[in-house]
C-alpha cells in the first residue's frame, strides 16, 4: 500500500510547475495543465507533432476513410467543403491561419555566438516583451531562472526519429521548474551539466552543421525554455518551417558573400540547412527570403567568403550583450 501512495504522490517538480504557473499573469487552468503534459511527457508530444507516433497513423487513416465518405455529398451543402472539411472545425482554423499555432509554440534561430552567451549566463535574467526579438503574439519573455543548472536532455526529435543524427542528448533545458521535471522523470535520459559542458554542446553540433534554436512556448510559462540544437533532418520545427508552418524567427542576420573570395566549391550549398543558396555557373546566389541567419554556412568556409550582416527588415537578433545593455540604458 505504501508503495502504491509512493506512486502516485505528487512529486516536488510538480508542485514547483504549478506554483511557477500561478505566477504568470494571464495562465489559466488549462494553461497550466497543458504545460504540466508537455514538459512532462515531450517524447510523446514530439512524436505526435511530426507524425512519427503510430496514433497519428491511425488517426490520419481514420480521417481520409472520412472525409472520402463526405466527399460523396454535394459540394453545396453549408455544413461541408470540397475538401471535406467542416468550415468551423479546428482542422480549418489550422489551415487557413498556420500562423495561429507558430503564435503559441516558435524558435528563435541564433549565431552560435549568442547561443554562447545564454548558456554563459552566470546571474538570473527577467526579459519580458521581447516583441521586435521574438516577432510572434505571445510566448516572448526570456526569462532564466537558476542559470548555472542546465539540462542536457536527449532530444526528442531525434529519439522518435527512425534513423536518428548522433549524438542524442544535444538540448539544452535552462531553468526552472523545467529542469526539475525532466531530471526528475527522464534521469536516464538527461543529466545536469556546467556552462562549459554546454558551450562544448554547442561548438560540436556547430561542427556538425547543427542550427541553434532558442525555443519558447505558451504552455511552458510563455516563455523561454530550451537551446535547441537541430539538424534538418530529425528536427520537428524544422520540417513544420518548411511546409509552411512559420514558426522559426531568423536570427536578425543574412549571409554575405565576398566574390573575390568565393572559389565556388559548392561545400556553403550543401551545408545550408533552410536551402538558401544556390551556384549558378561559378557565382553564389543567396536567397534572402529563405537565409535565417544560422551561420552554418560561414562557419565551414575554408576562404572566409562567407559572413553574416544584419538584415534590418527581419527580428532583431537574440544578443544578451545587446538586449541586457538596453535594459540598462532605460
């Protein structure tokens, strides 16, 4: 019997979400709930979210033997579209507005240098309304919480991924009460690490041609909660980015090229992992548009063509440097 109390008593890590949560102004019940399961269960939701759970499978065959079926009725009726959709359902709102989600859940894409200066932090940090950094309607404080405890949590992309990129444990959870729930229910998968643990994270998947996201959700106290550090080919956001879900913001920056430098190898075309640049003959083309301002492209430039400038028309960059001497200034 004892046991059985054991097991369902709420644990501490609990206890300190649920407090964090009634001190966000504006965080509901639901609220609250929904962060608890997220930052309780992420490997689930992560495979849910890009489709790799055997549910969704089953789901989305449940729902195209549906919508087949009242594809059959007249495309007139007021209830039903060409498509099969109901055009108050929650299926619709997802497809005429993607932004709508990417409002609640989005990345911030960062020079590996400023990924350095987060994980550096050697005092709390209370940033809230990061609105020209963080461009979206919600979700945009950064705020850090016991920043000399980080979690290195093995990445739920890439566990749920069939054929993962390797190392697994390349995200980096800061702060509390984050910290506490993954450490408490995924000890064998995350453990504690210092800054300069962190930093050596960051330089190998920099190596590996990884992009750095600073990760931020409604659910998980509005705020910021994780340094992700992604490959196009696991990560979840990534894949969303690309069919159209706009939930990445760019860095703040955009590659140049130097043509007298530039000896058109082509290695820059290969490495991009948003698809930005092109070789057209013997010059580079950079498409602005698509360029996020990650640096994986300079970074593995043998001649140093390659930089990054500011691109004023995208968010400005997330620079603790920067940002905390504003601060000052007011």
């Amino acid at each position: 019997m004892k046991g059985i109390i054991r097991k369902f008593r709420i644990k501490k890590s609990t206890t300190a979400f649920i407090r964090a949560a009634k001190k966000t102004p504006n965080f509901g019940i639901i609220d609250t709930v929904h962060g608890y399961f997220y930052a309780r269960w992420p490997y689930f939701w992560i495979s849910i979210g890009t489709g790799r759970n055997r549910l969704v499978r089953i789901m989305n065959f449940a729902m195209n033997l549906l919508s087949n079926a009242l594809m059959r009725f007249p495309a007139d009726r007021p209830w039903i579209d060409e498509n099969g959709i109901h055009p108050r359902s929650r299926r619709r709102r997802m497809l005429s507005r993607p932004d709508s989600f990417s409002d609640t859940y989005h990345g911030k894409v960062m020079r590996l240098e400023a990924a350095r200066q987060l994980v550096s932090l050697n005092q709390g940090i209370s940033l809230k309304n990061l609105e020209k950094v963080i461009p979206y309607s919600t979700a945009r404080d950064l705020i850090v919480e016991s920043p000399n405890r980080i979690l290195a949590l093995e990445c739920p992309c890439r566990v749920v991924h069939p054929n993962p990129c390797l190392p697994l444990d390349v995200c980096l959870v800061m702060g509390d009460p984050f910290i506490n729930i993954l450490a408490e229910h995924y000890a064998e998968r995350s453990r504690l690490i210092d800054r300069s643990e962190a930093i050596d994270i960051l330089l190998a998947e920099a190596e590996r041609g990884h992009v750095h996201h600073a990760f931020f959700k409604e659910a998980e106290l509005k705020r910021f909660f994780a340094i992700c550090n992604c490959c196009a080919c696991c990560c979840g956001a990534m894949q969303a980015y690309r069919n159209g879900m706009p939930m990445l913001a760019s860095s703040g920056y955009e590659c140049a090229v130097d043509s007298d430098k530039c000896e058109a190898c082509g290695t820059c075309v290969q490495k991009c992992p948003f698809a930005a640049i092109n070789l057209e003959d013997t010059h580079l083309q950079i498409d602005s548009n698509a360029c996020m301002g990650c640096g994986v492209c300079s970074h593995f430039c043998q001649q140093g063509a390659l930089t990054l400038k500011r691109n004023y028309v995208r968010s400005d960059p997330l620079e603790l440097d920067q940002l905390l001497g504003e601060v000052c200034e007011q």
